[in-house]
C-alpha cells in the first residue's frame, strides 16, 4: 500500500505539481496561507514526485517564483494594511507572540531574515512584518530570495531523495519520512538557535529595519 501511494504520487503530471506549487507558495506569505499549513511539509512531497534531475530542477525553479510572488505580494499588504492585519481576526489567531517574534528578527542582521524561511509559520510573517516596520522592498527582497532559494531547493532535494530511496525499498517507507522529518526538525532546531542567539546590532529596532 506504501509504494502504491509512492507509484501514485510520481505519475502525477509534473504540471499539476508545479501549478500546485506555484499556487500554494505564492499565498504561502501573502495571504498567511503558510500559517495554516507549512510550506515545508508540500515542498517535500513534491520533491518525493521527481524521479530525475530535470524534474527536481523544475520543482526548484518553480519554488523560488513561487517565493518571489508571495514575499512580494506579503511586503505590499504589510505596508498597506500591516495593523490592519496584526489586529485583524487572523492576526489574533497568529498571536501577538508570534508577530512579537518576526519583528525580532529585524534587529538583527539580514542574514537572520533569510534564515527565517526554515521557521514554519514564522517565515510567513516575515514579509508582511518586513512591510509594516518600513524595510524598504529594495533591501527586503534579496533577503528573502536567499532563504527562499536555500529553503526550497533543501526541502524539495531531500523530498527527492526520501522518494527515491523509498520507491526502491518500500518497507522503509515509514523509517524514510521518520528520517526526514527528524531532519526538518533538526534544522528548524539550529536555525531558532542561530538567530535567537545571534548578538542584535546595536542601535537596531524593529521600528528601524536592517540596512
């Protein structure tokens, strides 16, 4: 039944994954899609649908767009209607010490809002937040085309090569996905920890964003 459901994962067409793609992470952080459901958990299931080099680099290619929209469309609302949307029903479902968090991360250096794309649910806060504090989209966007470049490209390899090891052994189906997800884990655990306890610039607040 497990390598039935891995058979019938990579038949889809490579073009309904990628509109999917397309589609879920461009809302990912524009519309707060991705607080609902991480990003993560769809980049690597796409990535266990490749069954060639090609198709993984689709995948990629597609992500990064995907993450270009979404950020873009996220750092437009956050400037327009930022407390709108911090204070708005979603906003309190978020909860304030979650906004409280993405605002952190402007205090520090640029590198901390590229790493912010491998904190579930943080990441898509970022460009809204990036918005509302005045980042200007300039400054902004490099930032995020980094950690979205990294985040997709990890997550949809490591996606490929869980299904590709388990098509082949499908009594590692389970022990596969626990393997994967431990190293999700692993690397939201050390990216927390990076940027928690990274030193903030001085003279630095979420009211005066990174240069």
């Amino acid at each position: 039944m497990s390598h039935g459901l891995l058979d019938t994962l990579a038949r889809q067409d490579l073009g309904v994954v990628l509109l999917l793609l397309l589609v879920f992470l461009t809302l990912d952080a524009s519309v707060g899609v991705g607080l609902i459901t991480p990003g993560d958990t769809l980049l690597l299931v796409a990535g266990a649908t490749v069954d060639s080099l090609p198709e993984a680099l689709a995948l990629i290619g597609a992500g990064m767009l995907a993450c270009f929209a979404g950020a873009s469309g996220g750092h437009f609302l956050g400037r327009r209607y930022g407390t709108r949307l911090r204070h708005g029903r979603l906003g309190r479902r978020v909860g304030e010490e979650r906004w409280k968090r993405a605002e952190r991360l402007f205090e520090r250096r640029g590198w901390a809002l590229a790493l912010a794309y491998f904190l579930p649910v943080l990441h898509a806060l970022t460009p809204a937040v990036a918005g509302t504090v005045g980042m200007s989209y300039r400054r902004f966007m490099p930032w995020a085309m980094a950690g979205s470049t990294a985040w997709v490209s990890a997550y949809v390899t490591l996606g490929a090569v869980a299904g590709g090891v388990a098509r082949q052994h499908a009594q590692w189906l389970l022990p596969i996905a626990a393997a994967a997800v431990i190293v999700v884990l692993g690397i939201s655990a050390a990216v927390r920890r990076a940027v928690s306890g990274g030193p903030a610039p001085r003279g630095r607040s979420a009211s005066r964003p990174p240069q």
